[in-house]
C-alpha cells in the first residue's frame, strides 16, 4: 500500500516488498504503477439504504447448547457477537419461531403447543434477544417459523389450511415477545423455504394491524426469488402487504423480477459454511457482492453461533463455534473478523454510495455514508477458491494482485486522514491474520492508492473500530465420560435440561406435584401430536446427548411411562444420526413398554430387533433401566435384575446416548446416568 503524494512525514522513498504491508509503505513518497482508478462520489444522489448484517439462530436448535456455558464464558461469547465495536457487532438477529419439530439440528419448542397453550418462556430464543439488545438496543430482531405445532394444521402436514389459526399463531409470537419480554420484533417471514400462501400473507398482515403490530414489517418468502417476486409485481395486494423480499443463498444475484418490485431485496439466509479460513472468505465476498451483483441490502449467516453437537449435519457452520459448555472452550474463527469489517463501520439506516462495483483484476468494493460525512469502504479481493459457500459462485473469476487509487469526491473530498482495518486469508502458509489496524492513511486532495494481494480485505473509514478481546478460554475438553442429572431444578433458568439435544419431540424440566416420593422433578417430553413438519421428523421422540466417540458406556435412567398399553419408552447408546437423519438413526436401542413387554433393537424406529420379551413394565409406574455397551455386547437391567444379555452389537461402533418414547406420547425420566469408557 502507498500514498500517491508527499505527506508530512514522507519516509522511505521505495516501497522495498510492495505485497507486505508495512508502515514504509503507507508514506511512500512514490505511487503505484498501473493503479486503476475508483471514484466515489455521493454527487447526483446515494445508492440502496443498507439494512444491516445479521446471524441466525435457529433452524433449528443452533444455539442449543451456549446456554448451558458456565459465565464469564457464555457472556464473552454473547459479547463476539453482539456487542457493539466489539467483535461481529451484528447488526440484526434472526431466530426461530419454534414449532416443536426437526429444523436441521435439533427441535426449538412452541409458544402454542395445543389449541389453548400459551407459553412464552420456552426455549432459549427469548433470552438469546434479550442478550443481544441488552448489548445493542439497536439491534434489529427478525422472526421466522420453520415447523409449527400439529393442532394449527388440524393434522394435515400443511400449516395454510386454516391461515386464520397460523396468522393468529404468528402474530401472538410477537405480540408476546413484546408483553413478556419487552421485545420489538422488527421483521417477521412466513415459512421457511417451504411455499407461500398468497391468502396467508394477507391475512398475516391483517391479523398483525388488529393487534397493535402495524410496525412489524414482512419478509417473504425466504425461499428463492421466484416466483415471489412475479407475485409480487402482478398482485396489487401482496405489493403492498411485502416489506421485503428474501431470498436464501442467491449467489450474490438476484432475478430480474426482484429488482423490478423495487422492494428492498435481501440474502435473508446466506453463508453456510464451516467456519475455517475458507468460511470466512465465502462470507467476505458475499458481504460486498450480494449488494454490487444482487442489489441485496442485508445479508443474514445461517448460522450465528455453531453450538451443537458437532456431528450433526452442517457442524461448526455458524459464526463462530461454542460447542463444549462442559469446558467453557469456544473458538472465534474468520467470519467473526470478517463480520467487524463491515459491521462496526457501518449501521442500519446509512446508504450506499452508487459508486461501487468490481476491481478491474477481480474482487469487489463498496463505499457506504451515514448522509453526514461519513464513509466506510470495504474491498475484498477473495480468490474463487477460498470463498466457496455452500452454494459456489454462478461464474469461475480470477483475482489478481492489483494496484489501485481511490478518489473521494462530493462531501468526502475534504477528508484529511482515514482509518484502515485489515485482515488477509493465508491458508497455504497457516498465517491468516484478521482485522488488524494499520496506521491510518493521509489523503492527497481525496485521493489514496493501495496495492491489493489476493485474499485481502480492506476497511477503509472514518469511523473508529476495535478489536475486541478476552483472555484464551479454557482448553478443549471432550464430554465428561460420567454424568448424570436428577433435574431436581424448581426454578430453571431454560425450560430443557443441559446438553440435551432434542432431534424428535421436545423434553422438558417437570414439576410432578402428584409424585409422593423421588419423582418429583423430572424431564418430561411433552410433544403428543406429530408436527407440521420441516425436516422429517422420527414418528418416536429423542433427545441426544454426550459424545459421538463413545464407545463402551452404561446408561441408567428412571423412566415412566404416562400412556396405558400403547405407550413406550428407551433408553439408547451409539446413536449415529440426528437432525434430518434422525429417521434412520442406528444404534442400541433398549426400550419397555406399558403392555408389560421389552425389546432390543439397533435401530430407531425399532424394527431391527436383537431380543424381545416379558419385562412386566407397565404405564404410570416408574421403572429403572440400565443399559450397559461394552466392544461388541450388551446387557440390559430392569429395576436392577438382568432382563437381557449377550446381545451382539456390531454397527454402529459409536454414538451418542439417548432418551425417548415410541411415540409422540407424554413420559417422564429421571436420574439419568452415564458412565463411559
Ligand atoms: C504496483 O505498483 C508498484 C510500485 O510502482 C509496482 O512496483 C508494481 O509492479 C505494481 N503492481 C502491479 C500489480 O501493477
Ligand atoms: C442494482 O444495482 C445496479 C448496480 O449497482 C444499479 O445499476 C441498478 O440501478 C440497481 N437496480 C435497482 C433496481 O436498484
Ligand atoms: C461521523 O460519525 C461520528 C460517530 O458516529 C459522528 O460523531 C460524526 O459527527 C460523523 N461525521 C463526521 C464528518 O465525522
Ligand atoms: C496453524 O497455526 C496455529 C497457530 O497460529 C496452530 O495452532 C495450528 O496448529 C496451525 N495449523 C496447521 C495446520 O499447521
Ligand atoms: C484535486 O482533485 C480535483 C478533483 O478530484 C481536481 O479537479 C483538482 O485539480 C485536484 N487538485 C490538485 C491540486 O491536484
Ligand atoms: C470397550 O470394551 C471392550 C470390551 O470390554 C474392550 O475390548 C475395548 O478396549 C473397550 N474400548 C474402549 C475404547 O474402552
């Protein structure tokens, strides 16, 4: 990098290793050879108004187990994400609506779980809002369902039969988002990549201005472009109930169609990646392109913060990763810094520049303004190989090391001196270094120059950033080979017990006042009606739990089960599969059942069966199970006798634990123990 002209403090006279960057070479006194020039200039009006950079949580049971953190962890973690000139200093969260069903990695449950519930303490999705406008009041709050409870469809797997029920369904979310929590729902979608109702939107919108809810403004459809956006432009109504069109990993374009609505376009859902140094490159180019390509003013990463278990399906694709609250080790990868390149630079509300566009040798720049003499550019000159997201991009380019001279014009010409925050992708040599400041930059009547490797992003403003820190977290630490919990809670802080990981049906903390005896606190799952589903769903309910690489381990747990003669439950171990996959989840499955009758099975839906028999189990009564792994055997117990033995277990070799039910059915567990090898 060098400044084009003399300075006050002109140094060197050469600029020895024109792709190191050095403090030699922003005061060189000679310019850059070959620099093509950029002009930004808010003359003749401002591009699109920037609506912000957000993270998802959800989508399901994303941030699942960051709750459990123990503090100062989970408040340091909190404050990478939200807090403002921090770190990601995001600018929108986006959660989940729950609907007590499988949305990708896990089940969020429901705020109306049947006809006449209503509940808005559930889940973690209201405190992770609350966190984040305790740390950023401005920041801006998105709702979307992905799944609902099975009452609103009446049974029908289709949540649009009765729009009035899903609208009133909705709308109460926020509403009591607001009555309970004090939260301002800014944006609210419709269902997540499934389709649209026309009569729904209406409806959603109607419904929103008769409760006092005419503010919240509406995304749809959160799928593609199409064929919203025709919908959009042929149907007068629908133009005027759409606050905004969202669109899911659009590759930084967007349809012809969209740009025609002149509604605010947006990557509602976007990213995807695992959060190494090429996650991080993805989401530097899509920040800049999915504006200079697509038009799109608000880019949101699925997802926030990866904290589930990293081996169910897209793990570590968050922002960052918090996936071991036993230990407290988290791990602030890429995209965080990538994030704070924009984010802590820029806000809500500012406009773009029209002046933004491609570099002539490949990469992207945009210039945004507060309207009131501030500027904050972005350039990022990522490599098509170190940026692939989920979904590459349309067309192969190349990026090339380049030399370039920018030229502030308007009211940006009378800028003396200009920050400049820097991060560079070394993958090859393991040296990636994210946003570090660099001694800011003097202007030569508006002008500055600055040699640009591959790989690099730069911030270039008037706005003061930071790079937040906290001492190294504790080290890594795998789950703890013996737990065990009574869920004796009578407060809890969540309604789901830590480090359970719900993949069908939802468990909660219970209170049995009926219990005379040990039973009173227990963890209940409490789903008794399939789900309008997103995912697919098991047709048994689960809940994973402890370390995909165990082994040897044996499990002990009380269990009850509610329902007379139909009902079941079990206790599992090497459970390989959750979220979508959760219907074929293989493992060692020891279930009882309330027709006095047991049975072993090496899978989940309990059709592969390795024995079977009398148990005398019965509902309402409870029981003590053991199961016990050990290399290719197990054994299993029944209120401490041997009920069955030398069972063969070849596949899988490892997994989690687990606890369910054979159906959607209310049961009860407690004691849960585990002891692994
Ligand atoms: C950039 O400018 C420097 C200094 O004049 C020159 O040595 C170098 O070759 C130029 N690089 C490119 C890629 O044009
Ligand atoms: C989309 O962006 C391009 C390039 O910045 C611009 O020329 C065009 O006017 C924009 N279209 C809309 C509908 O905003
Ligand atoms: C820029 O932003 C800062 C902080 O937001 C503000 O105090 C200042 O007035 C703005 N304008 C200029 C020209 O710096
Ligand atoms: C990369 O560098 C970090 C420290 O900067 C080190 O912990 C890590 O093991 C290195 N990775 C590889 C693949 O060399
Ligand atoms: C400063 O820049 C303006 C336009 O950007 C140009 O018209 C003017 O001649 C320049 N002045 C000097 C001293 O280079
Ligand atoms: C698991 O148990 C088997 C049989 O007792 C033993 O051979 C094996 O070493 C154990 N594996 C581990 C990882 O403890």
């Amino acid at each position: 990098m060098a400044a084009p002209g003399p300075g006050p403090d002109p140094g060197p006279l050469y600029c020895p290793l024109i792709f190191l960057l050095s403090y030699t070479c922003v005061s060189a006194l000679l310019p850059l050879s070959g620099a093509a020039v950029y002009v930004l200039n808010d003359e003749g009006g401002l591009g699109a108004e920037f609506d912000g950079i957000g993270g998802l949580s959800g989508g399901g049971a994303t941030s699942r187990l960051l709750v459990n953190y123990p503090e100062p962890y989970r408040s340091q973690i909190l404050d990478y994400l939200f807090k403002p000139n921090f770190g990601a200093s995001l600018h929108i969260l986006k959660v989940e609506i729950g609907g007590d069903a499988q949305t990708t990695d896990g089940t969020e449950p429901s705020h109306m779980r049947y006809e006449d519930d209503e509940n808005y303490f559930r889940g973690y999705e209201w405190w992770m809002m609350k966190e984040a406008k305790k740390r950023n009041p401005n920041i801006k709050l998105i709702g979307l369902p992905w799944a609902f409870p099975g009452w609103i469809g009446h049974g029908a797997n289709w949540p649009y039969d009765y729009p009035d029920i899903t609208s009133y369904y909705v709308a109460s979310w926020i509403r009591g988002a607001k009555l309970y929590h004090n939260l301002d729902i800014d944006y609210v979608g419709i269902w997540n990549e499934r389709k649209y109702d026309q009569k729904y939107i209406l409806l959603l919108r109607y419904t929103m201005d008769k409760m006092g809810l005419e503010q919240v403004k509406i995304i749809a459809s959160d799928n593609l472009w199409e064929p919203i956006s025709w919908s959009v432009l042929h149907h007068p109504e629908l133009y005027d109930a759409i606050d905004i069109i969202g669109a899911h990993y659009p590759g930084t374009f967007s349809s012809s169609n969209a740009k025609k609505t002149g509604k605010k376009l947006w990557s509602s859902e976007d990213y995807s990646t695992v959060n190494d140094d090429v996650g991080g490159g993805c989401w530097a180019r899509i920040l800049n392109q999915n504006y200079v390509n697509g038009n799109m003013t608000s880019t949101i990463a699925w997802n926030l913060v990866a904290s589930y278990y990293k081996e169910l399906p897209f793990g570590r694709d968050g922002l960052m990763t918090a996936d071991e609250p036993w230990s407290g080790h988290y791990e602030v990868q890429s995209p965080i810094w990538i994030t704070a390149h924009t984010t802590q630079f820029t806000q809500p509300g500012w406009h773009y520049l029209k002046t933004v566009g491609h570099l002539h040798k490949g990469g992207s720049y945009v210039a945004l303004t507060d309207g009131k003499g501030n500027i904050t550019i972005i350039i990022e000159t990522m490599s098509h190989d170190h940026s692939i997201c989920i979904r590459p991009p349309l067309l192969p380019f190349e990026v090339f090391r380049q030399n370039t001279t920018f030229k502030l014009q308007g009211s940006f010409n009378q800028i003396k001196t200009l920050q400049i925050w820097h991060s560079k992708f070394d993958f090859f040599k393991n040296s990636s270094k994210f946003f570090t400041q660099l001694p800011e930059i003097k202007l030569d009547n508006g002008s500055f120059s600055l040699h640009l490797e591959v790989d690099e992003i730069y911030t270039i403003t008037t706005i003061a950033g930071n790079r937040g820190s906290f001492p190294e977290p504790p080290a890594s630490r795998s789950f703890p080979k013996e737990y065990e919990d009574d869920f004796n809670v009578e407060n809890p802080p969540f309604s789901e017990a830590p480090n359970f990981a719900d993949q069908t049906g939802v468990f909660e903390y219970f209170i049995n006042f009926r219990d005379p005896g040990d039973h009173v606190f227990t963890l209940r799952q409490v789903v008794t009606q399939r789900p309008i589903t997103w995912g697919s769903d098991a047709d048994q309910t689960i809940s994973i739990i402890g370390d995909y690489k165990w082994k040897n381990l044996t499990i002990t747990c009380d269990v009850l089960i509610e329902t007379a003669n139909t009902g079941g439950v079990f206790i599992a171990g090497r459970v390989n599969k959750g979220g979508e996959a959760v219907r074929h989840a293989e493992g060692l499955y020891y279930w009882v059942f309330a027709d006095g009758k047991y049975k072993v099975t090496s899978d989940l839906p309990g059709k592969i069966v390795l024995a079977s028999g009398q148990s005398g189990t019965r509902a309402g009564k409870w029981h003590t199970l053991t199961l016990s792994i050990q290399g290719n055997l197990a054994h299993g117990l029944l209120n401490g006798y041997p009920l069955w033995k030398n069972v063969n277990v070849l596949q899988p070799r490892n997994g989690w634990a687990a606890i369910g039910t054979r159906t959607f059915e209310l049961a009860q567990f407690d004691n849960f123990h585990i002891q692994a090898s």
